[in-house]
C-alpha cells in the first residue's frame, strides 16, 4: 500500500479514538462540576484542558472556567484546531483520502458520523444537553469501530489503522494519569476523604474504567489500587498494558506480512516489557510522574518510528 | 438558454400523449406505483449520496465545499435498436479520432491533403510538440473517451462534443444505477436493462492491456494500475477514489510519485514500486512540472521523459486534448471520413467558424438566435447563449467575437430532446444529453451500454452541466 494511505489511515483512527476520549473526559468533567461548589468545578475544568493540552490556547481566547465555556471551546471553537469538530472533521478528511483502503461500510460510517456531529456542534452545547451530545460522540465513534471490525480484512490496513487506535489511546490514557497523578499518591491526610473518592472516580470515569474497577474490586477503592488499574492491568481496554499488547500484536501481523521487522518493532518491544516486568509498588516508589512522562515520551518515540520505517511521507 | 416556443422531441411521449415504444415497460410500472410513496422515495435519494459521499466541489465556491449532483428518479431509456445505431457510430468516431491523433503528431497527412489548416494545430495550446513522432504504448491515444450526445428527433442523435481529455462522470453513470436499483429493485425485474456495473472491470482490463515496453509483469500477475488524482479537493475526487477502488487500483498523488530507475515508481510502505500504467485525471498542463506548467505540484517531473523512453503509460496519451477543441470539432465530418473511408454515422451540429470572415458576419447578424462557444472552453464557461442574454451581454459579446473571431464556433439553438422528471406535480419534460462512455485497447474499442444523462432541472433551460444547475438520470439500454 501507498505510505500516504498507511499515514492516512493511522491519522484517521488516531483521531477518532481522540475524539471518543476526549467526550469521555468531558463527561467526567461534567459529573464533577454538578456535584461540587463552583470553585472546585472550574479547578476539574481547567484540568480537563490541561489533560488535552489545551489550557493555554483557552488562556490565550480569554474565557472563565465554566462548564458551557470549557465544553464549547473543546467540543467546537473554531479558534481551536483540536476541537472535537476539528478532530471528526480530520478523521473524515483522512478517512476521504484513503477511501480505496477503506469498505464502503467504514467509509459511510465516518461520513455519517461527520454529517452528524456537524449538525449537533453546530450549535452551542448547553448544561441541559451536553450529555447527550457527548453520548453522540461516543456511539459515533463505536459506529465506525464495529463498521471496521465487522468489514475490513485483517492485512496491513487493518493494523495500521489498529496501530494508529492503540497509540492514540495509550497516549490519552497516560496524559489523564499525567495530570491527575497528584490525586493517586498517597497522603497521609487525605486517605480516606471524600474529595479522594470524587477525585478518584473522576479518574476512572474519564477512561471508562469506573464500573470495571468497582466490579474487580468489590467496592473497594484506594489509589494505588487505580493507577495499577490503568497502567498495568491487560484486561481493561484502556489500560497501558493492554494498548501495548495490541500493538504487539498487530505490529507482529505488520512484521508477518512485510517478512521483516522494523526499529519500530524493537521501540516498541522496549515500552512494552517495561511495563511487563515492573509493578506498581516500583513504579510508586521510583516516582508515578516520572514512570509517565516516560512512558509518553516512548510511546511517542514508536510512533514516529512507525511513520518512518512504514514510509508515511517523503 | 430558454427554447422557446420551439416543438421538442420527447422521449417518453409523443405529440397525442401516447408512450413511446422505449418506455412502455416503465409507464406500466408507474401507474401501478403510489404517487405519496414515489415522492418519499424522491426525497430519500438525496440522503442516499450524501451518505456515500457522491459529492463535488464547485470551483468558486468557498473551499472544500460539497455538493450534489441532484438525482431525478425516472430513467432515460433507448432501446436495443436505437443502440445498435449508435454505438456503430460511436466506435467509428472514436477510431477516427485516434487514427487523427496519431496523424496530428506525425506526418500531418490531413493537413497535406488540405482537408484541414495547419494553423488550427500550430496556433493551439493543447497541441503538444513533445507527443511529435511519438506512438504510445499499444498505439491508443485516448483510452477512454466521452462523447456527448444530443437528440433532436426520432433518429436524429448528433454529437455535440467529444471528450478526448479526461472524461468525468462515470462514477454517476454506476452510482445512479445502484441507486435506482436500490429504491426500485422490481422495476428491473419487469423491465429488462443492459447492465453498466462491469465498466471498472473493462476499464481495468483495458488499460492493463496497454502496458509500457519497460514492464515487466511476471506470468499470473497484473500489471500495475494506479489512478492519479489531484486530491481530495478536485471536483471529481469522488471519481477518481471510486475508480480507483472498484479497478483495485492505487490512488494515487503526484507526491507519491517520482523517478527511480527509468521508470514513474509510487512510494508504498514497502518502498518504490513501479507503475506500469497511470490512468491519470490530472490536466497535461500540470503532468510534469520539468516539461509543462513549471509551478504545478500536481505531476511528476520528469514523467515525460519515462514516458517517451517507453517507462509508463499514460491514459489518456498526453496531448489528446486537441480533439476537444471546438474548432477541430467543426471539422470531425471529414476527419470520421478521411481516416474511415465512410461517410460519419452520427453528424455534428452545424457549426460557424468564427475564423472564416463569410461565417463570422452571419453570427455577428444572428448572435440572439445562436450559442457562441470559446473554441478551448469546457464546462459551459465562457459562452453566448443568444435566445437568454440582454442587448447589452450580446453586444458586449460581439465585441469580443470581433476581437478574436477565431477563438470562437457558433451553434445554432437546438431543439433538445426532452425527458420527463419526477417533479411534486407528476411528471414534466426536461432537456436532456448523453454521454456514453467509451474504452480504448489495442484490442479494440469498448462501448458501455448507455452513459450518463445529464438533464436540466430547470423549466425550458438547455443547460445540463453540472456546474451550472444540472442534474443526472440513470440511463438505460433496453435489453433485445
């Protein structure tokens, strides 16, 4: 396949699963907002900015950290190049320059999901209905997933597209661990406080990961607990371990269709055992925002790898 | 243009109200149909092509906008017979223009026998002297050819023009049968219509059966087809992806491409790959920015080159665009005639050569009568269209025709044929053409059944292009 495809569909899965997550985020934003005093809300805000990156182009617009400010400015400015819209709109632009890669099935999928998160960001999102709109996102996005799952052949599109998901997400989900790793280490004081448990369960919300940790965890909840949750645990779809594992395997499908594998795969070989041969009383103790840094400061390092050794441009 | 009070062939009814042979089958299935269903079906049809993405830009517009080529739900329909006539016509028009391609760039033998003046070649911009002495790969100049055809009465098919460059619209021909397909699956059951979905398949084998000398295609593989598109902001992105997808065929961009080893080469995630035959939608102009337009980021330098030494296939050859010019047009009488030995099947609209004094004082005495066309225009830019202009637009016109006559041909308004389309209030005749889509081999020429109608939406109006207001149909061919 043509390198500009295999950058085409990277890009485009890249930013649907970035889409998808950062409505996730949203929403555990949201649910902090509502049950707490103003003050704090526009701190959970300001977090949600900081996790995408985005709180000095806020800063930058001049606005408060309100819900409807924050929300809108995330979901659909057009003074910020990584809103929502501007993320379906990439995936849609990709999706379109890789059309003879892709089934007509994901293809109308993406389009559709375009079609009508561009219609529900036209407007402004209000308190009364961002629940709904951010719920759109995500049923979009799981749209196109299971068009992909159900229609693609499993070849070098179908993993570079899976490369482009499982980066994306390991990114994501080590940004919010980044930016809320405060929250999870341990402190004297605070155990035990109820501002730990909303903070904590905004963590595991804004990847998903509330009802499965509760449920692996029979209702109880400490931080340690939560980061080994997100980093370590293969059996959480947003966890490090597991978007590792995916990589592993569909760089592996990469290696045994090319007949040969590539720096990307040692890069990646390397992130991965970290991960592997560590636990999180090291990780806790060599430092939790040092171990992530590292960890996106790797993954990044793959995925650049990824896009020379496959040809991505010139 | 407006056509006035003029009498207009319709295709589907006669004078009396009586249906015409060809749409029997089909006015049978109508009346049988509830109007409040066909109506829904009408309006669903639009959600249909935005969903697949069937859009185009319209150049002007703001960037990146997509439209829609707006879908009339009642097919046009010729019959076996009528077909038969034109598609032996079609072929020997198609033979002769590329019998005339390969004479314009060698020893100019129609120029000599004084049938045609030199100076219509000498004197235009699509002649390329690059192409002179130059045979390409299989002898095929234009692999794929559009001709345009209007009707004006029961026999009466005449070409209007021949597109020789870079036909578009395929895509819609097949996408608009899918659709009525789709909607109507029982009327194809009832009515029995020549397939068109084969025409990707035939493309692809027709231009694998056009390889370089340089290819090398090991036994039991394929050559090597990619498709070269200017991106995803041309009009006829759709098309090209589409082409692209239904042959199996790399989409590809001029940045994908480059010079490796004597041969055009794609840059996969494998490495370079050579490219046997490049079904290209990119302009000569912009082709290779080392022989042509020097700023053009849309080509490959130094493609011509590779082309020349034998390395690639270009489709269509470059330089094929003279035969799409107006003025060469008005002489396809007797080229068809020279190059066959036969007297032309299908005729061409009478047309005035604004470049002979005697015909120039005719149109500059009728300009409110006629339809006045750029010689190297396309697209319906840039024309007079007497019966619906103001003194002021004709004579402003006549201004430009006395300044360079011999950039412009004059048509006389014809009566088009009309079509009925589906409308809130039933059915009601539209103008309408044809293009038939045609394929080039060494082994010969390939005519899909039909082609794509374009129909003027708009009451009375004569325009069908698609820039301008213009709509689509499905286009059948009546099985015998």
């Amino acid at each position: 396949m043509l390198g500009r495809s295999a950058n085409g569909v990277f890009w485009m899965f890249r930013y649907l699963e970035r889409a998808e997550n950062t409505a996730r985020l949203l929403d555990a934003g949201f649910r902090m907002a509502l049950t707490r005093g103003d003050s704090a809300s526009s701190d959970e805000w300001r977090s949600v900015l900081v996790t995408m990156g985005l709180d000095h182009d806020f800063r930058a617009r001049g606005g408060d950290y309100t819900g409807a400010q924050v929300s809108n400015f995330i979901l659909r400015d057009k003074d910020n190049p990584g809103s929502v819209l501007a993320m379906i709109e990439a995936a849609r632009t990709n999706a379109r320059m890789v059309r003879t890669a892709i089934t007509r099935e994901v293809w109308e999928a993406t389009n559709e999901s375009w079609m009508i998160l561009r219609d529900r960001l036209g407007r402004p999102a209000r308190e009364s209905n961002l629940g709904e709109v951010l719920g759109d996102i995500r049923r979009q996005a799981t749209l196109v997933r299971g068009a992909m799952e159900g229609t693609m052949l499993r070849n070098e599109i179908f993993n570079f597209a899976r490369i482009g998901t499982f980066l994306e997400r390991a990114d994501n989900t080590a940004r919010i661990l980044d930016v809320k790793y405060h929250v999870l280490l341990p402190s004297v004081a605070w155990v035990g406080s109820s501002l730990d448990h909303v903070q904590w369960d905004t963590v595991l919300r804004s990847v998903a990961g509330d009802r499965a940790y509760r449920w692996l965890n029979a209702g109880s909840m400490d931080a340690r607990g939560i980061a080994s949750f997100l980093i370590l645990d293969g059996r959480f779809p947003r966890s490090l371990t597991f978007c590792y594992e995916k990589l592993r395997s569909n760089m592996a499908g990469l290696a045994r269709e090319y007949g040969v594998e590539t720096r990307a795969h040692e890069l990646l070989r390397n992130t991965g055992s970290r991960l592997h041969q560590t636990s999180i009383d090291r990780i806790v103790e060599a430092g939790l925002h040092e171990f992530i840094v590292e960890f996106i400061a790797c993954n990044l390092d793959v995925a650049t790898a990824v896009a020379k050794d496959y040809r991505f441009t010139d | 243009m407006n056509s006035g009070t003029t009498i207009h062939y319709d295709e589907m009814f006669d004078a009396a109200g009586g249906v015409r042979l060809a749409y029997a089958g089909y006015a049978d299935w109508y009346a049988g149909q509830d109007p409040h269903w066909l109506k829904k079906q009408s309006a669903e049809a639009e959600g249909f092509f935005r969903r697949t993405g069937i859009t185009f830009n319209v150049y002007g517009n703001d960037a990146g906008e997509e439209r829609l080529i707006p879908f009339d739900m009642v097919p046009r329909i010729i019959t076996a017979a009528e077909w038969r006539r034109l598609s032996r016509g079609i072929e020997q028009r198609v033979r002769a223009l590329n019998a005339f391609l390969h004479d314009v760039y060698h020893r100019q033998e129609i120029v000599r026998a004084g049938k045609l003046p030199e100076r219509l070649l000498r004197e235009n911009a699509a002649y390329l002297p690059e192409m002179a002495g130059f045979v390409p790969p299989g002898g095929v100049y234009t692999h794929i050819v559009g001709i345009d055809l209007v009707r004006t009465g029961p026999d009466e098919f005449m070409v209007l023009e021949d597109n020789a460059r870079t036909p578009s619209g395929v895509s819609y021909m097949l996408e608009n049968r899918e659709t009525m397909m789709a909607m109507f699956p029982e009327l194809f059951t009832r009515v029995r219509v020549r397939p068109v979905s084969d025409y990707p398949r035939r493309l692809a084998r027709s231009l694998a059966a056009s390889v370089p000398p340089a290819a090398t295609v090991a036994s039991g593989s394929r050559p090597t087809v990619a498709v070269l598109t200017p991106g995803i902001y041309n009009s006829a992105y759709f098309e090209h992806a589409f082409l692209a997808d239904q042959m199996g065929a790399e989409l590809v961009e001029g940045s994908d491409l480059r010079v490796v080893d004597g041969r055009i080469a794609m840059r996969t995630t494998r490495g370079w790959q050579a490219v046997d035959v490049l079904y290209r939608r990119v302009d000569d102009e912009f082709l290779d920015p080392l022989t042509f337009n020097p700023t053009s980021v849309l080509g490959v330098p130094g493609i011509m080159d590779v082309y020349r030494s034998g390395g690639i296939t270009i489709a269509n050859a470059p330089g094929t665009g003279i035969a799409d010019d107006k003025a060469i047009y008005s002489f396809m009488p007797e080229i068809v005639e020279f190059y066959t030995g036969e007297k032309p099947i299908l005729k061409n609209v009478p047309t005035w050569r604004c470049s002979e004094p005697q015909s120039l004082a005719h149109v500059l005495e009728h300009l409110p009568e006629l339809v006045v066309k750029e010689v190297h225009g396309s697209g319906g830019y840039g024309m007079l269209i007497g019966p619906t202009s103001s003194k002021r637009e004709i004579a402003e016109f006549a201004a430009k025709l006395r300044a360079r006559p011999d950039n412009y041909i004059a048509q006389p308004t014809l009566a088009l044929s009309t079509c009925p389309i589906f409308t809130r209030a039933g059915l009601a005749p539209r103008h309408v053409d044809l293009r038939p889509f045609v394929l080039v081999s060494p082994n010969g020429v390939d005519i899909t059944p039909g082609g794509l109608t374009r129909v003027a939406l708009k009451k009375g109006s004569l325009v069908v292009n698609s820039s301008q207001g213009g709509g689509t149909k499905d286009s059948w061919v009546l099985e015998d």
